[in-house]
C-alpha cells in the first residue's frame, strides 16, 4: 500500500504550497484542501511518471455538490482536534500527504482505503469548515425600526407624566392663564404642553333655573278688560257694558302689600286715551285680584298699580349702571300670551335713546333676550337674579329680530316713586305748546302749532308756526331732541330758545331770533 500511496500521482509534486501554508503563522488562513480522491482499486500497474502539467490536468475539478440527504455532523470536539479558525489560530498540520491519517481522525485507528464516493459538501469543500449552528442575525432595519418604536412608547409615557402633575399642580395652585403655565414649563427646560382647565362657563351669578325659579313668585301676568259692542256696519247691538279680555302683560312686585310695576301701555287703552274697564292681576300660585291704577307717566311708558294683598314676594332690584356689555341677562313673563315664559340672552348695548312715539328721551338697555307682546311690564335679571330693568314690547322695531328694549331700573326709579306718592311725575319741565317736528333741511327743529294758555312762552315774540332749533346754544332738530334737552332742567330755571321764523312762505326767506324764558313745571291734567 505504501508504495502505491508513494507511487501514486495524487502527491503533490510543487513542495512550495508547504511554504505559503507558513508564511503568516500568527493569522493563518482558512485552509482550502483539495477534494481527495479516494484511489480506486484496480489491477496495480506500474507507475507512469506524470509531469507537473499533467498532474494538473488529471486532477479532479470541483463538482457541484448534490444536496445532500442528510447533513454529516462533525465529529465530538476532541482535544488538540480542528477547531474553526474565528475562535483560536489552527495549529500547524503536517501536510496531508505525509500524514495518512488527518488531524481530527488522530484518535482513530487508521482505516483502509474505501472506492470512491461522491463528493459532499463538508469541511473537505473549498468552503470555510461548517460552522456550529448560530442564532439567525436580525435585519438591522427591523431592529432600528423596533428601536425608534420603543423611543417613542418612552417619550409618549414621559409627556403623560408631565401633563398628570400639570393637572395636579393646578388643581392645588391657581394659575393666571393656560398660556402663563406654557411659558413656565418651557423656561423649566420641559416639553411645552396645553393644559385644559377642567371648569364649568361661570359669570360668578346664579344658574338661570336658580334665577328664574326665585322670581316666580314676584313676577305677575296682567289681564286687561275692556267693553264691547257688536255692530255691523252703521248697526250696533249687544251689551256694551259687558267686559271682554282685550290684552295681556306683565309686572313686578315691588312691595308685600300689593304695589306693582308695569307699563303705561297696559294700563291705559292707547285707541281711547282711557284706563281700561279692568285690570286684572295673576299671582303665579293662581290667585286672582283686581287692581288699580296708583299713576302713569306717557312720556317714560311706566305705571304703578296695587292689590289688596299682603305678604307677597318682592322683587330684588340691582344697579343698572353695573352691567356691562355681554353680560348675561334673563327675562320673564307673559310672552305671547304664555305665561311665565323665560329666555336668556346679553347686553347687546347700553344708552339707546328709543322713545320716538313718546317724545320723552330715556336711555334704554338694549338686549337680545326674547321679549313679545305680553312681555311689556316683565323684569330684566342680571346674573345675580335682581331686577335691572322693565321690559317693553312698546318700542320693539317690527322686521327685527333679536331687538329688545328694557327701561333701566335707575331711569325709573325717580318716575316710579313720584308715581307713587304724587300719581304723576314731579319736577318735569315743559314750554306748555303743541307742535311737530321739521325736518327739510335749512329748516330742521320743532315747529309751533299751538300756544297753551298756561305756556311760559305766553310774554314772549314767539308765536305760531316759528321754529325752536336750540335751547341754550345746543341745536335741536326734533320734539324728541327738544323733551331731551328740557329733561336737563327743573322747574324755575331760565333758558334762552334759539328761534327761526318763516317771513315769505313763497320765497322760504327766515329770520332768526333769541327769547328767554323761565321753565315751568309739568301739570297733570
């Protein structure tokens, strides 16, 4: 055996692979050996010399490795036996062909040699040695992505925190606003966050059901009763004594015994100029009484009645000048003829100078509260559920929405209380003359259609048909302008009018002229 093995061609001819196999000892190679070619048995023939390049020739190429049915396992780790060269430098072997049995086969017993094999794939291939088996490397791209997943669930966590002490904080310490606590947080070096207030729209008053609720009992409806007589055309016939309901409104309680305010209008038949037939007052409780007029003033639109009552719940009544614009307000009453009928709204403005039909200039709160026909006489609440004002129906434009009229409280307290002591207002001021308003322009002012016999423009030049256009320097173009002005004064003072007078009525030529008068004071006819 040995001499064929010596004699065999498969020996290395070229002794230099030895010295590149030594040339870096320290970081040796992998080792690619050869496919060995188990000799194949056969009739021994003598040994034909074979040179270098017929060597190569004859020497097998490296065949596709078939897949193998089965994996051959490496051998059990020995010592001094072949280890992979990524964990410990490979010794120095002895090469191949001098040694007939290999570096992991040391601690076998030499074996025949066997036919020819295909070959497989093993650490004979000119492939690294089978590696031990590895746990399967992530794709970096997964794991950065699982990286940058973990980084936010942490960041989302951190905020979370930060916004809880954030709400704890400012339930225990008051803050100025959401915007202050933004700035803190971020001069602190923290993430800016919004804090929510968790508070309920408050206008530091009452709820409206608090406030409705409280004045039910000192809110009225009014019931107004006239006479009628069926006719057909020049025809009458019936009772014309029998009383009929003609209107309804509204009113505040002033006092336990009986005195409420309403509206000069529902008191007084405007077709007629007289007190209707009756006036009939409802209590929210269902009781029923017949009141009287105490006064009435055209001029403010207000009136004072009573009934013979005792112990009734009484208004509380506020400043009015307190309210500002946007303040929520509250009315009451019988709107449309639905009794107690209530509706919130605001301020919507303040000093409305409404009073045309009366010709006497009272500032009105203007609201956007509902307030119908039936609401006249009813009461304004603020948030604290006091009375600020008294509602008219009166003086609500038609066409508009959204449009309503109050009489301020302070306005009318004066007026109400001469009503009643005196039944009509005291300290009121008037020329004593009728007249109209003109107002084509170069002639703009109040025009004079009739002198009074107790008017105290009676010693005066002034006559019918001349126009007031001022009052102490200050113009007047209208009766309402000129009730505004005389409003300033009381009984007794002197005022220097302002006059125009009409000289050609064909050619419109004027002249102009001053009279000093001395006021006096309103009578109540």
């Amino acid at each position: 055996m040995s001499e064929w093995w010596n004699n065999s061609p498969y020996q290395p001819q070229n002794e230099n692979k030895e010295d590149s196999t030594e040339q870096e000892p320290s970081t040796p190679p992998v080792e690619t050996p050869k496919p060995e070619v188990a000799p194949k048995e056969e009739v021994e023939t003598p040994a034909v010399p074979v040179s270098e390049e017929t060597h190569s020739a004859e020497e097998p190429k490296p065949v596709e490795p078939a897949k193998p049915t089965e994996p051959v396992a490496p051998p059990p780790q020995q010592p001094n036996t072949f280890s992979p060269s990524w964990q410990q430098p490979a010794p120095q072997r002895p090469p191949q062909w001098n040694n007939p049995n290999f570096a992991w086969q040391q601690n076998q017993p030499p074996q025949p040699p066997q036919p020819p094999q295909p070959p497989v794939q093993n650490w004979q291939q000119p492939t690294p040695p089978q590696q031990p088996p590895q746990p399967q490397k992530k794709n970096p791209l997964v794991l950065g992505i699982t990286i940058f997943l973990l980084l936010i669930v942490a960041f989302c966590f951190i905020i979370g925190v930060f916004v809880f002490l954030d709400e704890n904080t400012s339930n225990t310490t008051p803050t100025t606003s959401t915007s202050e606590s933004v700035n803190s947080t971020t001069e602190n070096g923290n993430s800016p966050s919004v804090v929510i207030q968790d508070t309920t729209v408050n206008d530091g008053g009452k709820s409206t059901s608090q406030i409705v609720k409280d004045n039910l009992d000192c809110t009225v409806v009014i019931n107004m009763y006239g006479t009628t007589m069926a006719s057909y055309g020049n025809f009458s016939f019936g009772n014309s004594n029998e009383e009929t309901q003609v209107g309804s409104a509204s009113g505040i309680v002033m006092s336990s015994d009986g005195y409420i305010i309403t509206n000069q209008h529902v008191v007084i038949n405007e077709n007629t100029g007289e007190p209707y037939s009756k006036i009939e007052v409802v209590l929210y409780n269902g009781a029923k009484y017949t009141a009287k007029i105490v006064g009435e003033d055209s001029d403010t639109d207000l009136a004072v009645i009573k009934i013979d009552a005792t112990n009734l719940k009484t208004a509380t009544f506020g400043n009015s000048d307190n309210i500002t614009l946007g303040d929520r307000v509250i009315t009451l009453g019988n709107s449309g003829g639905l009794q107690w009928s209530a509706s919130q709204g605001i301020l919507s403005g303040q000093k409305r100078d409404v009073y045309d039909r009366t010709g006497y200039s009272i500032q009105c709160l203007q609201i956007d509260a509902v307030i119908n026909p039936g609401s006249s006489g009813g009461p304004l609440l603020n948030c604290m559920g006091e009375v600020i004002g008294i509602n008219s129906a009166k003086i609500v434009y038609s066409g508009y929405e959204g449009l309503g009229f109050s009489i301020p409280i302070n306005e009318a307290k004066p007026i109400i209380d001469d009503l009643i002591k005196h039944g009509h207002v005291t300290g009121r001021v008037e020329l004593g003359v009728t007249g109209y308003s003109v107002t084509q322009k170069g002639y703009e002012g109040f025009m004079i259609y009739k002198i009074n016999s107790d008017s105290c423009l009676l010693n005066t030049d002034i006559q019918q048909y001349d126009i007031i256009t001022g009052i102490n320097g200050v113009n007047v173009s209208s009766r309402n302008e000129l009730r505004s002005q005389l409003a300033k004064y009381k009984p007794g003072d002197s005022v220097t009018l302002s006059v125009l007078r009409i000289t050609n009525r064909s050619t419109g030529a004027t002249t102009s002229f001053t009279a000093t008068v001395t006021l006096k004071e309103e009578s109540k006819d």
